[in-house]
C-alpha cells in the first residue's frame, strides 16, 4: 500500500502542496495535499508528475571526474580536494574576476544551499554571481530600484480585493505564478462583478476566459504602453489626488505623452483604438489591478515596458492600494523597503562586466553575457565557472555559445542532482540531493498571510549524494574560508536546548565581529551536525533575527513575541509538513506605502535613463524597424511557452510526457497555407543563432506571423535527444540594452521544410 507522506513540489515558486505514496523507497503516487493552508488541494500537471523529477536512469550517485573523454568515479574528499587545490590556483593566478557561480531556478524550491554557495564565492572575493533571475527579471527590477526604491521591492495584483484584473504577456491558466491561479481565475470569471482583460498576441489559455482580449502585435508591448499612458492623461482620468499625495516628478514624464499619437501607435499595434480606450476608462475607474509576465520581460524594450508599466500604475493610482497593486510581505514584515537595501549599480564597488559591461542588479549577472565573458582575450576573463540548480546548455539562450565558451573553461565544475547537458561538459560532477532527499523549502510572501513550509526528506538517497549546502561547506572548509569555532559553541549546539546555544553563539559573534558573515557556516557546522542537516540549521539562524513588525505579525498567528520566539516558529515548522501561517499583517491599520525605500516615501518617475529612449517608442520610428526585421526573416518565434508538458529542464526523463504531442511549433493556419505547411510536418526554423527541427502544430489559437515553441526540450536522456532546444534558436546578444535579458519573445526567423 505504501505510505503517503506531505511535501511539496519543486518545480516552480509557488510550492504547492503536494502528498507522495511511497512504496520501497519510491514515489508511486502524488496527489494535491488538502491539509496545505496555501494549496489546498491545488496542484497542476507538472506537480503531480514529480516521480519523474525524482526516478530516472540520469540520476547520479557518486562524485565523477573527467578523464580523457570519459568520466571516473571518485570519492568525496578527492573531489573537494582537487576542486578547491583547482579553484584556488586559478583565483590566486589571474584574480577573483577569474571565477564565477552560476545558479538557477532549481533554486525556487531547494533554496538553502545559495547562502552557501554565495559565501564561497565572496570569500574567494568575487562578484560575478550569474543567476536564471537575470533571464526574466532583471529589467523590471531595476525599474523597481528606481521608481520604489529598492531593487527587491515589487508589487503585485490584490486579488482578494481587486475588480478588474489586467493581464499583459502572462498566461496564469499554465504558468500560474500565483497560488491556486487556476481557481482563482475561473472564479474571477464567473464573478460578473469583475473585470478580465488580457493583452496577448495569441489567443492563449487565459484569453479564452477573459471578458477582453487585445490581441497585440508581438514586439509593439512599449508602443501599448506609450499609447495607454497618453490616453488616460489626454482624457483626463489620471488619479490627481493620488499623483499629488504619493508621486514625484509627475511633471516630468506629461511632455513624452501628451503629444503622442496613440492611435498611429496603436493601428501599428494592430488594436482596435476605441477597445483600448475602454480598457483604460475601465482601469482608472474601477478598482483595478495589473500584472505582466515574460511576454514583455523578455521582448523589444523589456525594461523600458517595465519603467511605463509603473508609470501607468502610478498615474491610475494603483499601487499601494486595496484592489490595486500591492507589495506582499515576508519574514522582514513592513517597513521601509522590507528592510533591504540594494547597492546602486553605478557604485564604484560595484563590478561591472568586463567583456560586455554590464551591472550586477539585485547582485546577480546576466547568464546572456557569460560566453563573452569567457570567450574574451581580456586579462579578467572568466576561466572558472561553479554551476549549480541550473543546466546552461538547455536552459540559457544561445547554446552554441555557451558550448564553445564552456570547453574553453579552465574549470568547470558542476552540482546537480542529475546528469545533464552541462554536467556532461565539466570537468568535475558532484551529485546533490534532490528536493526529495533533503531539508529545503522557504517562505511564501503574500498579504495579509505569510507562509511557510520546509519539507523532510520522504525518500532516502541511493548513492552518495548530499545535501547542495553542504558540498558548498566541505569546499569552503578545504580553502579555508571557515573561521575557528571554539569546542563551547560545538558543545552548546550539541545542548537540547537550543536557546542556549542561541546565546553562547550571540557571545562567539560578539566578540569576534567578522564571524557573522560566516554565519552558515558556524551554523552549518555546529548546529547542522546535531539537526542532521546544514540546511535545516540555516533555517533556524534565519528564524532567530525577527524584525519587530514580523514578531507582532507572528503573534497575530498564534506564536508568541518574546526570546524564544524563533525557536517556536522553527519547532512549529518541523511539526507542521503541510506547512503553516507563520505571520499576518492587520489589514485594518496596514500602510503598504511603508514598504516604499525612497528617500521621501514616494514613487518616483524620473529615471533619466529612460528619456532618450521613450522617445525611440514612436509610431514611425518602430514602424521601419519592425519592418526590417521582416526582410531576411518574414516570422517572429516565441522561444518558450509556458503549459502543462514542460518544466524547464528539471524533469529528464521524457515519459512523464508519454503519449503526449509534447514539443510543437504552433502556426496559424493562414501561414500554414502560405508557406505549404500541414499539421504534424517536419520543419526547420533557422535563426541568427541556429536552426532546429520540430514539429507544426497548426491551431487557430495561435497568431499569423507568430510562432511559438515551448522550452525545456532537446534534452539527452540515456543518449537519445528528445524534442527541440529552443535556446540554440535565442541569441545571446539578442538582449535588453539595460538588463541584458534574452528577448526570447521575439526572434525574427523563418520555417523551411525538410
């Protein structure tokens, strides 16, 4: 019968519930955990298939060094060893620039080995921490930095409250990015007291249930925007006592738009003016909330889409408001900024890319510019590459390039709980637990509840692989980046009680100051030893350190304010594996506009970068350059698409889509007759960057001239390649100007058959 034990996926950020029948150390069944307080059942496809994340013949289960073209079995100690003796050689020869770490969004669900790992790279002085973030989010982040102050600030739609819901390039009916969308959503739809617009150039899952679909031009989002924001001030529906009370510059930003010609805009959009007039009467009357997602975080103008799209919140006063915009909270409560602040990329500390020159933002780099940085002749180049939760050769554009720079590599060195693409290319392979095996999980931000689950291991590991903290521990031991823990802080953590080893470590920081930034270290060594997990000890020094508009959201929840209320939270954890409410925020009292981190509290709408190039988004000026996209390539691609049948590159073994018609090209049938094409037929989509074969899907959904192919395909399973590899059609230097984000939503190309 086996037995059925909670978790929780680990394929996206939304972490549902999930329970696992396991029989003989092996999930057979999955179902949708009722008892989660955030899920409640809920789990899509994806989730329910995560035997075949965890079960496949490419798992690994001991540590392997290349040799010669082959790879070696060998033991844990020569691994570190010959890693760090490596590591060490090359950053003592050519410099802390020399070496990068890589990670990705295998990281949503295990996320607890990225403070480790991100201590070994600082401690062997480095900055160039290259992230899957920087692929989608990067650009609105920095726009956030600007305008909210605080690169890691973000608002999203008040759901619960709002009545009119503006969807621009995000299909939540398949992505979900939002806990139960589903539900949601169809409920939002029967509701006719509400209000669901989306902005799509197909007709995609969620704009068959909306109320409104503007079926927009691919790569006209900027053009949209522009043309919306001139609307609404020409018509005079902009919010004047919400400007007047919460926004600067308001003045500087009316010239770009009040002599705009939003109808030529729009005809080139090819949206109905008067439709899109309604949408933003509607939006600045009701109270209406807007979300976007990676239809226009990664197209013509990404961050300049994210600059407007805080422009139109700001000016329909919508941000910061109850139905509108709001910013969820986490473990730092409220406050200013939630109480992070980020470095401004233009600071002289701050590392720039050498090749490419482009900024950290939010602290991580943009995997579009690593082949460059590695493929450079400058003295700086990158030669050693630490790659972990990610596979670049599948999962980052342009996979020629990173094939070429990544065998130019003087180390590559690979943690992965499978054997990919990328692990197959490195020197060294180093097998991690999966989701599955280990302790991991975190917090799930929202308003007015905050969540949070951190799952037990439900099966054992076959093999020797280990927890991905911990290999990041053992490397830092070996180059000696551990600071001496004294034998009275090693006893206190091997106390039951852990209050006081809590203060015999308060008095070891104390009076060694430079210790706390080795914090997971101690606590991976001292305390993880008694837990039987670093990640679980990591987990309780995060719960020791409150902020007091956290403690009192706590105590709203049932705990209790006071010393020991970190330790009752992280008992409570344990206790709870469906995962708990940890804290909530007094809807009555609460001010979202505290979250703001300027300097004056404000939104701010002068971000001179932006100057120049708004003016670029000008009905002529992006009519001839759309049309030059069209002379050597007369079709736009989309490179990913989200449904239920890909998941990155996390789930290896194809049979998870068994019986499914998996990896498609979708083409209107208008183009499909064009260019004689016929349903199920064989093509070639030829790209700057490559071509591929895949298969036509044609379908009225999708739009004429644009095509879509779904990501996480063209993986080797046991030598046999399954589907196409979107990312060898993306170039790389086919990026945003600012954030340096593929523009995987518009790739000019052409379909030629076999």
């Amino acid at each position: 019968m086996g037995q059925w034990k909670k978790t929780s996926c680990v394929l996206c950020g939304n972490l549902c519930g999930l329970e696992v029948n396991v029989e003989n150390n092996k999930i057979v069944k999955v179902r949708g955990d009722k008892d989660n307080p955030r899920s409640e059942g809920y789990a899509c496809r994806k989730g329910l298939n995560i035997k075949f994340y965890q079960h496949h013949a490419d798992r690994l289960l001991h540590p392997l060094k290349k040799v010669g073209d082959t790879f070696e079995r060998i033991s844990w100690e020569q691994a570190i060893d010959e890693v760090g003796e490596k590591l060490s050689t090359i950053v003592n020869e050519y410099g802390p620039r020399s070496f990068a770490l890589m990670m990705g969004g295998g990281m949503l669900g295990c996320p607890s080995q990225g403070a480790f790992a991100v201590n070994v790279l600082r401690g062997m002085g480095s900055q160039y921490f290259y992230s899957a973030l920087a692929q989608e989010l990067t650009g609105r982040y920095w726009v956030d930095g600007k305008t909210l102050g605080n690169q890691n600030l973000h608002s999203t739609p008040h759901l619960d409250e709002t009545d009119m819901l503006l969807i621009v390039g995000w299909n939540p009916m398949m992505s979900h990015h939002t806990p139960q969308a589903r539900r949601v959503l169809n409920r939002f739809k029967k509701d006719t007291d509400k209000i669901l617009v989306v902005v799509d150039p197909r007709v995609s899952e969620t704009a068959r249930i909306a109320d409104i679909h503007l079926p927009i031009r691919p790569g006209t989002d900027a053009l949209f925007y522009r043309a919306m924001i001139s609307i609404i001030f020409k018509e005079a529906w902009h919010d004047e006592k919400y400007i007047e009370d919460h926004v600067n510059s308001f003045e500087k930003i009316q010239p770009w738009v009040m002599d705009f010609d939003a109808k030529a805009a729009l005809d080139i959009c090819k949206l109905d003016y008067q439709q899109v007039k309604e949408v933003c009467r509607l939006f600045t009357t009701r109270k209406s909330s807007h979300h976007s997602d990676l239809g226009v975080l990664m197209t013509r103008h990404s961050t300049l889409i994210s600059y407007l799209e805080n422009v139109f919140r700001a000016i329909s006063g919508r941000i910061g408001v109850e139905g509108g915009n709001i910013f969820p909270i986490g473990l730092r409560g409220g406050g200013r900024g939630g109480g992070r602040e980020t470095p401004d990329e233009r600071e002289a500390r701050m590392w720039r890319t050498v090749a490419t020159d482009f900024p950290a933002i939010t602290n991580v780099y943009p995997p579009n510019v690593m082949p460059e940085e590695i493929m450079s002749n400058h003295p700086d180049r990158l030669r050693t590459v630490i790659v972990t939760t990610c596979n670049p050769l599948r999962s980052f554009a342009d996979t020629s390039a990173y094939e070429a720079a990544f065998k130019k590599l003087d180390l590559l060195v690979t943690m992965d709980p499978s054997m990919t693409e990328t692990a197959a290319l490195s020197h060294y392979v180093l097998p991690a637990l999966t989701g599955y095996e280990s302790w991991d999980g975190g917090v799930g931000p929202g308003f007015p509840k905050v969540f949070m689950q951190f799952r037990r291991p439900v099966v054992e590991p076959e093999g020797e692989p280990i927890e991905g903290g911990e290999i990041f521990l053992r490397l830092a031991d070996r180059l000696g980046l551990i600071p001496e823990i004294p034998d009275t802080l090693y006893k206190a953590a091997d106390n039951e009680d852990r209050l006081q080893f809590g203060a015999v470590l308060m008095e070891y920081l104390q009076s060694n100051p430079k210790a706390g930034s080795k914090l997971p270290y101690i606590l991976a060594k001292t305390l993880g030893k008694k837990l039987g997990s670093v990640h679980l000890s990591l987990l309780w020094g995060l719960l020791q350190n409150l902020t007091p508009s956290f403690q009192e959201m706590a105590e709203r929840a049932g705990f209790h304010r006071g010393p020991g209320l970190g330790e009752e939270i992280f008992q409570a954890i344990q206790e709870h594996p469906e995962g708990l409410w940890i804290g909530e925020a007094d809807v009555k009292t609460w001010d979202h506009f505290q979250a703001l981190a300027t300097k004056d509290g404000r939104i701010n709408l002068d971000v001179p970068e932006m100057e120049k190039w708004i003016q670029e988004i000008d009905p002529a000026i992006e009519s001839k350059k759309l049309k030059e996209d069209n002379k050597k390539y007369p079709l736009v691609m989309s490179s990913g698409r989200h449904w239920d049948v890909n998941a990155n590159t996390q789930m290896r073994d194809p049979d998870w889509n068994k019986g499914k018609r998996a990896c498609t090209a979708t083409m209107h049938p208008g183009d499909a007759e064009e260019f004689s094409f016929s349903d199920g037929q064989m093509v070639k989509i030829i790209t700057d960057a490559g071509e591929e074969e895949i298969e036509i899907e044609v379908t009225n959904y999708a739009r004429p001239g644009y095509i879509m192919i779904p990501h996480g395909f063209g993986l080797v399973f046991q030598g046999k390649t399954y589907g196409a590899n979107a990312n060898r059609l993306a170039k790389n230097t086919h990026r945003d100007q600012v954030a340096g984000t593929p523009l995987h939503r518009y790739i000019p190309c052409r379909v030629e058959p076999i």
